[in-house]
C-alpha cells in the first residue's frame, strides 16, 4: 500500500515477493524514517489458523508513526489485509510445534528528497516467513551482560516507538558482549544508567521476595505486547504484580538476600525467556540455579497454550484468521 499527499493511503495490493524499486534518494535510506512491527499467525490443534492480539501491534505501529512524522494507517483495514494476506499463504504456516508464520508489517519513507524534513511519500509493505521453534530442546535460560556504556534510548528519545533507529544503535552492544559469551544486553537508562529498562528485544521481569516486577514504561521502553499480557496474566492469577522503577543496586541486593527468586524476559520470539545469568560490572548474578521458575514456566505453557489452541482464551486474545 503506498501513501502520498493528497490521496492519503491507497492502492493495497497482495503481489508475489519480490525486489522493490526505489529511489536512491528514498528518504529512508538518508534519515531513518522506517517503522515496523512484529507478529505471528500460529495453526492451532484444531487446524485453525489463529493471531495473537494483532490490533495491539497495528495501534503500535500507529503509536510509532506518530513519534516518526508518519501518517497514520487504518488500523481495522491493515488487520483485514494481514488475515486476507496469511489466509493466501495458509499452506506457508507450518505445523510442527513451536513453529509459526511470522508477520513483518513495516513502513518506509519513500520521497526522493535530500532534506531533513518528514516525507510526503510512504510504503506499507507486509512480508511473510515460517519460523521454526524457538526452543529446540527445552527452554535453556540465558546468560545477559547489563550494559554500562551503551544507550539505546533515552527519554523524548524514539525508545518507545519499534523504528529501525532503535535497533541500529543496539548493534554495537550486542556485537560486544556477544564475543564476550553473552546472548543479549540488558539496557539501563541513558542519563544516570541505574535503573533497568529491557533486554535487547525483550522485555524484562524479576520476581523478588513473591512480587513480580518489570521496569514501568517511562517512554524510552518499547511497551511490548507480551509484556501487557503477562502482567495481565499474572493479575488473573492472583499473583503480586507492579510496573515500577528498578535499579540495579536492588536487584543485586535482592540477589545477595537471596530475594531474587525468578528473571526473565518476554517478546514474540521466545514468549518466554528465562534469564541464568546476568553480568554487572564485574558480579555476577546467578538466578534459580540456572532453571526455568515457576511463574515463567507457568507464564509460557498458558501462552503458547492460548496460541496453539491448546489452552481457553479467558482474554479474548485470540483473532481467527478466515476465508475472507
Ligand atoms: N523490546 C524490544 C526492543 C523489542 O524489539 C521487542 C520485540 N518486539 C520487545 C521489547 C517485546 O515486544 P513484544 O512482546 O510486543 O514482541
């Protein structure tokens, strides 16, 4: 679907992959003007084929537009084209379990225009991909550095919005503590660097002494959708949850109390991550002797259960895609 002024969005079409055909001068490829989302289409027990809270991704991506200068989209017609679009490759949406069809819905600025400045002219492009199972032999927890010299955003920053600007600058980081043995960073803030924000594409959780708590937004952390139905998850249950700010100095302490009973993150890809191992400034933090916890344990096995079809949807999480 393209956008361009007076018309507004037009022209959706479906059409095979292929090679696009754009300016050098694409305002894109100068000043950074791109947006994205992520999601998946997952074939249920019953052979349904089911979306996991995909108007949540749509008003994201609206979210980001706004912080980018990017007209927003029909987010009630882009889901009707998504469901059209993974009802046409049903046959790509592979069975197996754990395995899915991801979604990457993304925009980019496409006026040829070599200043500064939003530009008059957009594409919104929808692609496709089988992904296999995030975890092949059970879920392994992972070993994360805490990043003290790296920023990935800063508050008024684009933090908050899913734009590729975000994840440029987490290359280097990631490059880094990657050689040192580790899988992701953990971010802090960028001004005093004390208080958690999120795991590379992840958001982060620590119970501690019975409470769940993850970073409250703060407009530099991606409000990520697992994240929401975590903490939803965990009220239904009754479990102590709170969105607040947490530093790393009350981490490492709850950890020398041995208050620091479970970690791990949550985003599309995993669902669940438990986190072994977290490295700050030169300590080490060892989580539940390297094993999944309880609550995330809980958390993934109701989550995927509710993806796959497995598990009622007492939410009303679950959209089924149809023959349109
Ligand atoms: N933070 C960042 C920076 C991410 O890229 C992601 C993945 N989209 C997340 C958090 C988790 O978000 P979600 O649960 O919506 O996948």
């Amino acid at each position: 679907m393209d956008y361009s002024e007076p018309v507004g969005w037009h022209d959706a079409r479906i059409v095979p992959y292929q090679p696009l055909t754009i300016e050098p001068s694409a305002m894109a490829f100068h000043y950074g003007q791109s947006v994205f989302e992520g999601m998946k289409a997952y074939h249920a027990q019953n052979g349904d084929i089911q979306l996991f809270r995909p108007d949540k991704n749509l008003a994201r991506l609206n979210h980001s537009n706004d912080r980018l200068c990017i007209p927003p989209i029909d987010e009630e017609f882009v889901l009707k084209a998504i469901k059209q679009l993974v009802y046409m490759d049903k046959e790509w949406i592979p069975k197996a379990e754990g395995t899915s069809l991801y979604i990457r819905p993304f925009i980019i600025s496409t006026e040829p225009y070599l200043g500064v400045a939003p530009s008059h002219h957009y594409k919104l492009i929808v692609i496709l991909s089988p992904v296999g199972a995030y975890y092949k032999e059970g879920i392994n927890p992972v070993k994360i550095a805490v990043e003290n010299h790296y920023v990935r955003a800063v508050k008024g920053g684009t933090g908050e919005a899913k734009t590729g600007g975000n994840y440029a600058s987490s290359l280097k980081a990631q490059e880094v503590v990657g050689k040192q043995g580790y899988s992701q960073v953990l971010w802090l803030d960028g001004v005093e660097k004390k208080y958690i924000e999120e795991v590379g594409s992840m958001n982060v959780f620590f119970k501690i002494n019975g409470e769940v708590v993850t970073p409250a937004l703060n407009g530099s952390i991606l409000s990520g959708i697992t994240r929401d139905s975590v903490i939803e998850m965990l009220k239904y249950w009754d479990i102590p949850v709170s969105e607040r700010r947490i530093s790393m100095e009350e981490l490492y302490q709850a950890y020398l109390d041995g208050q620091l009973e479970e970690a791990f993150g949550t985003g599309t890809a995993a669902v669940i991550s438990p986190i072994g191992e977290l490295a700050w400034e030169g300590k080490k933090i060892h989580v539940n002797e390297g094993e999944i916890g309880n609550v995330a344990k809980r958390l993934y096995d109701t989550m995927s259960g509710i993806q796959y079809g497995k598990v009622e949807d007492p939410f009303g999480w679950i959209v089924k895609v149809k023959e349109a």
